[in-house]
C-alpha cells in the first residue's frame, strides 16, 4: 500500500509501486491536468512537484513519490503558481495547450529560485518543455511579467 | 446554470416547429433545435436537456436565461483559436457581453454543421473555419438579436426601432427600460425568425477586430480542459497496440501468454493493424505490450531506405510529369537563354508530433458508436466507423473535445486510428468505452507523414537580369490518391495538393511549366500543416532568390518588380523588408532572407535574420507581414503567425523522419527533433489592414521560414542548402 500526499490530500492506494506517477495521478488519483506526451523526460508536459521541486512524472516510480508532498497543477496555489497563471492569461500564452500544464509548473518552479529570470535563465529553465504550437515567445514574456508581478513591481 | 426539475417540452416544441416553419433556411441555418440533441458529457455543457427559458434561435446558439450565449462551435479547436474566432462573429452581431460568452463544440451532423467550403461535409482544415464561416455565424447572431429586440418590444410595447443592445443588454433608452439578455430568452424563443436581417457595417464593430480574450485559456491553466486523453468513464478499458514495425507487414503469430499473465491486463485482440492489448489502465496495458510476442508476416513490407527514395525520385525528375500549368513555351526560352540555372530541392517525411499523441474513447451498444476525440473530421470519420460496424453514418456520434495540436494528423480520409479503436471495442463486451492510446512511440512510427518531395527547378535569364523561364519538376507520393477525395482534387494524374504554391506561383515569368510525378509508396501519408506549401514555397522561394543573386539584384527588389499584378503579395513584401530593416547592414556571420508565399487565400511575408556560429545556424530575429483580410482577432492572428512559424521553423532546422530498410529511424523526440524555446527567434507580427474577407491564418505562416532562413544563410555564408532540415556543410 502506498501513502501518497497529492495536492495537500492523504491517499492511500495499491498500485505497483514501479508505476510513473503520471500514470497514478491520471488513471487512479482522477487528476488528469498532468499531461503525457514523450514518457522518456524529453517535453516535460508531465511536471509536477515533489517537496516543491520539479520532477517528469512520466519517469518517476510512484514509490519515489511515496511521503513526499505531490503538488500537480490542480493544486497550485503558492502565490508563484497564481502569478504565473495569472501571465498566462494576461498575455494569452495558450494555443492548444496540452503542454501548457507541464510550462506552468516549470515556471512556477523557476519563479521560486528566481523572480528576475533574464532570457538565459528562462532558457535554461524551460528549455526540456516542448510546445509544438511554439507559443515560446509569450511564454517568455508571461514568465518576465508574472516575475514582475510577484516581486510587486508593476507589470 | 440553475438546476431545473421542470422540462418545458411544450415551448421544445413550439421552437422546433416554429423554427421549422420559419425562414431560416435563407440564412442556411437548418431548423432543429439544438437541445433535442444535445447531452451531457465532456466536450458538452453538461447540462440537462431542455432547460425551461433557454432561447435556441438556430443551430449556433443558446442562450439561456441566466443570460448565458453558449456559442455551438462547428469546428475542432486545436490551439489556432477558432472557438474564440467565432464565438466572436456570433457575439459582434448579437451586441452580446463577451464575458457572458462560451463555446461548446458540435456534434457530428452535417446537415447543420458543414463546413461551407467542403460542400456537404462537416469538418475542419485548410484554414477555412473562418473564412466559411464568416457570413454564416454573423447571420446567427444578427437572428437572435432580431428576435431579442422583438421580446422587448412585445414586453415593453414600444416599436423596436427605439431598442437598442449593447453588450448584452437590451434598452428603451427613452423609457428607462432595460433588460438584459437572460431576462428576454424566453420570450425571445417565442419570436418569428426573421426573413432577413442586416449585418453590421465593418465600421459598427465592436468585437471583431479587437483583442478580445480568448475563450479557452481559464481552462488550459488550471489543467480542467478536457481533451481527448482525459476521458474517463465508468467501466472504461485502456488499450496499447503492438503496430507492425514496417509498413504492409501482416500479424502471422501471436503469443499473447506473457502479455495475459500481466495484472491489470484483460485481453489481446488481434485487429487489421497490428494487436491490441486491453487492460484496467494505462500502465497495465503498456507492460501487456511489452510482454506481448507477434511474428509478423513482412514478405509484402516497405523495406526501402530514404536515401534510396531520393535517387528514385531523381531518375523520375528526368522524365515529364502530369502537366499542371504550362505557360508559353519554356524549352525554348531555356534553350535560348543567356544564362540558365538549375537545382535540386528536397524535404524529407515529417510526423506532425502534436503533443497529445493519437488516441481516442469508443463505446459500442445497441443503439450505435459513440467517440470522443479532438474530431477533425466527422463526416468522414462517421462513413468509415458505419462502414466498419455496420451501421448507418448517424448512429455514429462523435463528441469533439479539444485536440492537443494536430496540424493535419487528426483530419484522416482513412480515420486510421478511430477505426482501429472501434475494431478493438467490437471485440470487447457490448457498452464498455475503450480508450486507444497511441504511445510516442507509435505516433512516430505508425505512420500518416508529410510525404517526402524532391523538385527539380530550371530557370533562364535574359541579358538584363530578367527571368524568362521557370521549369518546375515535383517528385513526390499524393496525399489525395486512394481517398475518397481523389475524383474531387485530383485532375488529368495531378494532385493539386502536390503542387499548390508552384502551380499558381505568383512571379510574372512569360515561359513557366509546372509538372507532377506522384509515385506510389505503401508509407501512409497525409497533409501537414500548410500541406503543399510546406514544400513548394521552400523551393519556389530559394530558387527565386538563387536567380536573384545570380542577375545581381537585391532579392526584395527582384521580387518586387515581378509581383506588379499581385498587390497583397506585393503588400506583405514591402511591409515585411520595411519593419524588417532589409537592407541595414549586419555583423560578421550574419545574415538577412526573405520570402513572400500565399496559401489559403493569406499572404505571408518573412525576413529572418540568422548568425552562423561554429557551424550552428542560430535565427535571431523573424519579422512578419500577413494580409488575412478582415482581422478578427488581431491577437490571434499574432500568435499563429508565431506559432505557424515556429511550427516551419522545427521543419527548417530540426525535424526529419527517415526510412533505413523500411524501419522508421526516429521514435520519440530525443531523435525527431523539435523547436525548444532557446531557439526560438525574436518574433515581430504587421498585418495588413484590409477590408477583404477574412481568411484563415493557422496554417500560413508556416510554409514561409524555410525558405526566408536558407536564404538569409546564404546571405551569411554563401552557402545555397537546398535540403531541409538545413546543414551546413
């Protein structure tokens, strides 16, 4: 039996404990915002948080999961994550957004360490998510803007 | 929405058979009621059917009486912006509150939904959504602002002259009266349909042309947007298939003893394209397929290698083709000429590598089919699953979700992997809904690619410099052969999506052929984003530049004198070497290409700008002209001109599929390489105010980089590549 922390909610499940996270937080814990797309860590559309850290779900056994705190994108709401939603909106970052989950939380994540990414930084962050409809020139734009914003300059 | 217990069949009714009655066939509109077949589920409001109050003028919208329009989107979202496009017409002429705005996709049913453009088919490509739908959902949304205004008058006895509505709401301004929209539905579903109704002039807009927020993006951030891969239903099975690993090879043993012996796997069900192994979820099927054993039969497989194709392709260039347009007479202007030039063009195969890789949910009962996919196209889809079933196209229904990228692979005359879903839930116990999903793997290797072209160019210039002939030779498989589409677009052996961008290449050339080879090939192959441009403009568009450089013009120039009849190509150009600083000298390495292209009815013009450093192209910065006609959503036109660029730009510098022996080499993106964001280029977009109709304007940026990048790394390096993905030698 694996004890599991998703989004701040105890769940208890018995699974193989080889299974990707992704696949027990899509088919099993019904949180389906974490996307798959490679299952090999190349896109990153399955980014998620362990103890606040990004991991690729698609390559993580559960069991690593195990006592740690999961956070996916249907549970971000550290004042990093809104800001970083909040971009995306204002600057409309979304085309087909698949992959859009996977950005966020790198973003987030990135935004954590540092609220004044310069392109470099950005590049260097987000350089393992993929986004075919290549909506890359706003995501940069929204990540320089939700920094911004969180370190309470104006947009 | 509130929740009502009581269904108003009666007023159902009455609007059926009012709407029958009524004139709405002049605007197009056929006259069902919507809510009759509506139902709840993903990709639907959700709500019950038959709501008491809700007002459902025509087959478009609803609005109800919570003042809520939900807009019926005829066709697939799949990132380029279509549900906020219309949902926009429909708003701008109903004056509706565009917060008060969502969409819902439609159902399969072409009697209603057709795309206007393919006759009597439902569907979505060829960046027509738009531009089709243009009059059609303006005229839905004029309808039922007509019949809200004559609730008011009803209501307010006052003529309806004196009404007026502006974001949502309804006012008698010399009475004080005001209604919003929600508080007149009921009424205003009891109204006769107009005969006729007057669209606004382009002056009185107040949505389209405006940045207006997209409709899809709260539910995109948060994760809730529901796509293909995200159903879930009760019961639901997950099925993997083992595909064979060339092409036309047949299963001839299957050793299903390890895949069963996995937990979580139900069952292995051998189907026409490949074995399927059905479990309890995802994970379960994948480790049944790993343990999965099958012999396959390859004696009629694919076993040739890419670079053998080439050579193929070469010798055919040697000899005439299918003749697609034949202006004067070219072999005697070349065979005259002062200065002839010839070249060699190539692109390879490319896999669409949408991020959500094929899949789709299928449930079999009594009454029918029901599919849940990001649903391209459905009256296609719904002939070949009825086909397969034997069933009738309408006891298909599809539930079109949002569709994570498709560029082309989702519209398949085939319905390949639809109908492989629907083989394996045949097999399973009557009602069960099974997912297909497709692995990256599978999406890479299992086939529907850009086709590979080859084409051999041949040009003349007179002693001033000025081209006098151009002899284009196409070399590549039809995409349209084999389809039911083939009596349509193909003529006298040309496919014109083969050579569409060369056949109607702009440039004022007085000797000008264009012929067509269309070899047939057992790799399957469809259209990509763009589909004939994303050849032709690459080879059209450097080889007009090689001629440039040859008569020592600037290529902008060059361009320019020969487009004096075609002023939106013309437009773009200029705008684009304007905001572009064409000409403004640049640093060591560097370098600036341009390159003008029409596809679908929209005019791109690019100028890239590249550095080359130690052997690496590295784009730098990518100005963008487009004339799309009317621009609905200027912010939308904005993304997918960066978008459709980027999307070329992987096909420029990264992205090939490559046959060794008929295997596939690549499989996942660590080898089918795409775009990153460190290298994607400074991105500046200028449209063209135009009052022309709108076209579309997710698939024209595309063809364009390609060509405007090689010719600016000729600029920096001298080198000519005529081959993409490009390689410095």
């Amino acid at each position: 039996m694996l004890n599991l922390t998703i989004n701040g909610k105890p769940r208890k499940l018995d699974l193989d404990p080889q299974m990707p996270l992704l696949w027990v937080l899509r088919d099993h814990a019904g949180l389906t915002g974490t996307k798959y797309s490679c299952g090999m860590a190349q896109c990153g559309s399955c980014t998620v948080f362990l103890d606040g850290d990004p991991v690729r779900a698609c390559v993580t056994p559960v069991s690593v999961a195990a006592g740690k705190e999961i956070t996916t994108i249907e549970g971000l709401e550290t004042p990093a994550g809104k800001a970083v939603q909040d971009a995306w909106k204002e600057l409309e970052v979304v085309q087909c957004g698949y992959c859009q989950s996977g950005q966020i939380m790198s973003a987030t994540a990135l935004l954590n360490r540092n609220s004044k990414p310069d392109d470099a930084d950005i590049d260097a962050a987000m350089q393992g998510n993929l986004c075919r409809c290549a909506t890359y020139a706003r995501i940069r734009e929204a990540i320089k803007l939700a920094g911004k914003k969180l370190s309470g300059g104006k947009a | 929405m509130k929740t009502r217990d009581i269904v108003n069949l009666s007023r159902r009714r009455f609007v059926a058979g009012s709407l029958a009655s009524a004139a709405g066939l002049t605007l197009g509109i056929l006259p069902v009621a919507l809510a009759e077949q509506r139902k709840s589920g993903p990709g639907f409001a959700g709500a019950a059917p038959g709501e008491a109050g809700e007002f459902t003028p025509n087959a478009f919208l609803r609005i109800d009486n919570d003042g809520l329009v939900t807009v019926i989107s005829k066709h697939l979202e799949m990132g380029q912006g279509t549900y906020t496009g219309l949902a926009t017409l429909v708003a701008e002429e109903l004056d509706a509150d565009w917060d008060m705005v969502r969409v819902e996709g439609a159902p399969a049913d072409a009697t209603r939904y057709n795309n206007l453009f393919w006759g009597s088919a439902q569907g979505t490509g060829g960046s027509t959504a738009i531009a089709n739908s243009f009059e059609q959902l303006r005229r839905a949304g004029a309808t039922a602002r007509h019949m809200l205004v004559s609730a008011a008058a009803r209501q307010w006895q006052v003529p309806p002259a004196e009404i007026s509505v502006s974001a949502g709401v309804v006012e008698h301004k010399s009475s004080g009266r005001r209604a919003v929209f929600g508080e007149l539905a009921e009424l205003a579903a009891k109204q006769t349909v107009p005969e006729s109704v007057t669209l606004k002039d382009p002056k009185e807009f107040k949505l389209i042309g405006k940045r207006i927020p997209r409709k899809d993006s709260s539910e995109k951030i948060t994760g809730a947007a529901q796509f293909t891969s995200d159903v879930r239903l009760p019961g639901m099975k997950t099925a993997l298939v083992l595909h064979p690993r060339r092409f036309g090879a047949k299963v001839k043993a299957v050793d299903d003893t390890g895949a069963l012996a996995v937990a979580g796997v139900r069952k292995v069900v051998e189907i026409p394209s490949g074995v399927a192994v059905v479990a309890d979820d995802f994970w379960s099927a994948k480790l049944g397929r790993d343990a999965l054993k099958v012999t396959w039969d390859e004696s009629g497989a694919f076993k040739q290698s890419s670079a053998e194709l080439l050579n193929d392709y070469r010798k055919l260039a040697e000899k005439p083709g299918s003749v697609t347009r034949s202006d004067g007479d070219v072999e005697q202007a070349l065979g005259r000429a002062e200065n002839v030039l010839e070249a060699e063009y190539s692109v390879p195969f490319l896999a669409h590598a949408a991020m959500e890789p094929m899949d789709c949910v299928v449930r079999i009962d009594d009454s029918g089919c029901e599919i849940w996919n990001g649903e391209q196209m459905q009256t296609g889809d719904q002939i070949n699953v009825a086909t397969v079933l034997g069933l009738k196209p309408e006891q298909v229904q599809i539930n079109m979700l949002y569709a994570g990228g498709s560029f082309g692979r989702r519209a398949n005359p085939a319905a390949d992997y639809i109908v492989e879903a629907v083989h394996i839930a045949r097999a399973l116990k009557k009602g069960t809904p099974l997912k297909l999903i497709w692995t990256r793997e599978d999406d890479t290797r299992a086939g529907y690619y850009r086709p590979m072209y080859l084409h051999r160019l041949r040009a003349a210039l007179d002693k001033y410099g000025n081209p006098v002939a151009w002899d284009q030779r196409i070399v590549g498989q039809s995409i349209i052969a084999g389809t039911p589409f083939e009596s349509a677009m193909v003529k006298d052996g040309v496919d014109r999506t083969s050579v569409e961008g060369a056949a109607n290449l702009p440039y004022a050339i007085e000797n000008l052929r264009v012929d067509l080879h269309s070899p047939g090939l057992p790799v399957p192959v469809l259209w990509w984003r763009s589909v004939g441009s994303s050849h032709t403009a690459f080879a059209g568009e450097c080889f007009i530049d090689e001629l440039a450089y040859k008569a020592g013009r600037d290529p902008v120039e060059f361009r320019r004198e020969m487009l004096l009849d075609h002023p939106r190509h013309l437009g773009v150009l200029n705008l684009a070497a304007d905001k572009g600083n064409w000409g403004a000298p640049l640093g060591r390495g560097q370098g600036r290409g341009v390159a003008v292209h029409e596809s679908f009815n929209s005019y791109v013009a690019q100028v890239a700008e590249v550095s080359v450093r130690r052997g690496v192209i590295n784009v730098d910065r990518v100005v963008i002209a487009v004339d799309c006609g009317i621009a609905i959503n200027p912010d939308v036109i904005e993304a997918q001109m960066q978008g459709g660029m980027g999307f070329g730009l992987s096909a420029a510098l990264f992205s090939q599929l490559t046959f060794r022996d008929g295997l596939v080499e690549q499989s996942n993106y660590h080898d089918y390489q795409v775009l990153r964001i460190d290298q994607m280029p400074e991105v500046e977009v200028y449209i063209v105010p135009s009052a022309e109709p709108p076209t579309g304007v997710g698939e024209p940026a595309t063809p364009v980089i390609g060509p405007a990048v090689a010719n600016a790394v000729f600029a920096a390096t001298g080198q000519r590549l005529r081959q993409l993905p490009l390689r410095l030698a």
